[in-house]
C-alpha cells in the first residue's frame, strides 16, 4: 500500500469516526434536554416572544380570527390525554410554520428579527413534541388536518395573531396540568413506597 492510498484510507476511517462521535453526542444531547417542565416553560416564554414580535410588526389591532383553532382549544381543568397533547403540538408547529413562511415571503420579508423569534419557537415546540413522545410513549391519532391560511392580507395576519395568542394560552393549561398531573403521580408513588419522591417520570429516565 503506497503512501497516497494510506493517506486516504485514514481519512476515510476518521470521517466515519468523527461521524459516529458526532451522532452520539446529538443523543445524548437530545436525552438530556428532554426535561419537559423545562421544555414547557421554554416554549411558551418563546411564544410570547413570537406573539410580541408579531403584533408589534403586524399591528397590535387585529383582532381575533372568528373560526378559531379547536385543536389548540382546552378547558382549564381539562385533563391531559397523551395522543392529543402529541396532535396539538404537531399541528402548532405547522400553523407557526405558515405563519413565518406568509410573513418572509409575502406580509413583512425584511422582518428578520419576527423570522428568528418564529424559527426559534417553531424549533422549540418540535423538541416539546419529540420529548413528550419519548416521556409519554405515546403517538398522535388521528393526525389534524394541515392549517390553511385564508386568502386576504388583513385575515392572515389575524389568523397568525389567533394561532399564537391560542398557542400560548394552551401552553399555560399544559404548563399546569401536565407537570399538576405527573407531581400527583410522583408523590403518590412516592407515598406507597414510603420514600421521598423523585425529581423524575417514573419509568422513563427523563427529568420533570
């Protein structure tokens, strides 16, 4: 084996080497970020962030779009069903997604500062949603049907004021009831085994 096919063959080895390394640590990484009060608190701060941003661009009068977002609807004292929680949050992602996509190409493509606080949130809101899947071991059924933006200028920005302003009052009800729920069960669990409850989902490894 000449010099030159060595080189390249260490090249290639250190490639997939540094591959693997990099793949392990996005593991771990996603491992120890799924701590979903945390995670919660996270999204909605970056929601109202978004929703701030948003209104200050668009105008602070929109008003409310009428139709409204049932699958972002909850009671407050509405308990927590797993596969619904998965299915709001995938379909927040999506209306958050159109929301920025009407504002970078056609509403206020010179907003830089909304797209990031729009990017950084819809981001946000998929880690939420990976990180609940895993906690929860759950799946969304059936999927939402995809959002639509309407047609005329005035009515997306009211659709997009609507969608943010329902997202964070639903991330305020699953701020209180999931972690509500999950402290219930831990210092229950807790009780019957006459030890002191643990910061963490029973079961699952991941950090409340």
């Amino acid at each position: 084996m000449n010099y030159r096919t060595g080189f390249v063959c260490v090249w290639i080895f250190t490639l997939m080497a540094n591959g693997d390394a990099r793949r392990s640590q996005r593991k771990h990484a996603a491992r120890v970020s799924c701590r979903p009060r945390e995670l919660i608190a996270l999204t909605k701060t970056q929601m109202e962030a978004s929703l701030a941003a948003f209104d200050n661009t668009n105008g602070k009068h929109l008003g409310t779009w009428s139709p409204g977002f049932p699958e972002l609807k909850v009671h407050r004292d509405s308990p927590v069903n797993e596969s619904k929680v998965l299915c709001s949050l995938s379909f927040m992602a999506q209306g958050l997604e159109e929301v920025l996509e009407d504002q970078k190409n056609d509403l206020n493509p010179t907003a830089e500062s909304l797209h990031k606080k729009l990017r950084d949130t819809i981001s946000t809101v998929n880690m939420l949603a990976a990180c609940l899947r895993s906690v929860l071991h759950g799946e969304c059924s059936p999927e939402p049907s995809p959002p639509t933006l309407p047609e005329q200028a005035f009515q997306r920005k009211q659709w997009g004021h609507t969608l943010l302003k329902t997202a964070r009052e639903y991330l305020n009800w699953l701020q209180h009831n999931f972690v509500h729920r999950v402290t219930q069960i831990r210092v229950r669990n807790g009780r019957h085994r006459g030890s002191k409850p643990r910061q963490y989902l029973e079961g699952s490894g991941y950090h409340l």
